[in-house]
C-alpha cells in the first residue's frame, strides 16, 4: 500500500516544478492569420458598407457619361462668333460688334470701361493680315468668357483708366 503513495507523491512533484522558461524574447501563440480578418470584415460589411458604395459610385459614372454625351450634342456653331468684315472695319470694329453678339445672346452687366477692355483683347487676338471686304473673323466664345472675367477683376485705378477711353467710343 505504501507504493501507490509514492508514486502518487513523485507525481504531484512533478508538476510543482517550475515550467521551462524561454532563453529569450517573446512568446508568439499561433492564431489566426490576415486572411480570417479580412474575411470576417468582409461577411460583416459586404452588404452594408461595400455594395451601396459601389452601387453610389457605378450611379455617379453613369450620370457623368451621359451629361458628357449631352455636353457633346450641342453643334458647334455655338463655340465661335463670325463676324464678316465690311467696308470701314477695323480689328476693334470686329471685336466689338462680336462682344456686342455675345452679349446680346448671354447678357452680362458690363461698364462701357470694361467693355473697352474687353474689345483690347480680343482684337490682339486677331491675326495680323490684312483686312479684306467679306473675310471672316472666328472669335472664340471661351476666349469672350476670359476677356469678361478680366474685366470683372479690373482694379479701380485701372476701370477709371479704361472708362476715360470709353468717353471717346460711341456704342
């Protein structure tokens, strides 16, 4: 009767040791890796996060193409202002009965000082030949826009300026 003592104390022994520690550093326990999180984030937010985003961003596309195709209908014609040339034009007359086009179809409030500036810029934009009865003078709308953009942001020094040459112009 005494052995089974024994070996039952060998054995209770034994677990009193004191476990092995590590040489050094840390203790990494296997886990699960980036693939189960990623796949956990996925089953969470799929339906919830993912697809109305996409479905937003696929929606956005769509509208986009389809005001570009729009944007890209409009003829032509509307990009240019042609202006013939007549007997006693000169580049400013030209510029001027352009503006005077432009604004007749987009009306702006515009000072007879910045409308000056405005004819200044268009006629250096205008080519250097020689100026025939019956050419034809392309302005560029976009270029028109720029022109009244500049004139907005004309200082008063400057619009005081540009009005004293306006006195001179009959409209």
């Amino acid at each position: 009767m005494s052995q089974p003592l024994l070996f039952a104390e060998i054995k209770n022994e034994s677990e009193k040791l004191p476990p092995e520690t590590p040489s050094s550093g840390p203790i990494f326990e296997s886990g699960p890796g980036w693939g189960f999180y990623v796949k956990r984030w996925l089953k969470k937010y799929f339906l919830r996060v993912i697809v109305p985003t996409l479905v937003i961003i696929i929606t956005l596309g769509v509208l986009t193409a389809k005001r570009g195709a729009e944007d890209g209908e409009k003829p032509a014609a509307t990009d240019k202002i042609k202006i013939e040339v007549t007997r006693g034009d000169s580049r400013t007359l030209l510029a001027r009965r352009a503006l005077a086009e432009y604004l007749g179809a987009h009306p702006e409030e515009l000072t007879k000082g910045q409308k000056i500036f405005i004819e200044d810029l268009l006629r250096r934009k205008l080519s250097t030949q020689k100026l025939t009865i019956g050419d034809i003078f392309e302005f560029s709308t976009a270029d028109i826009e720029t022109a009244i953009v500049q004139a907005k942001g004309l200082t008063q020094f400057q619009l005081n300026a540009w009005e004293e040459h306006a006195k001179r112009v009959r409209f």
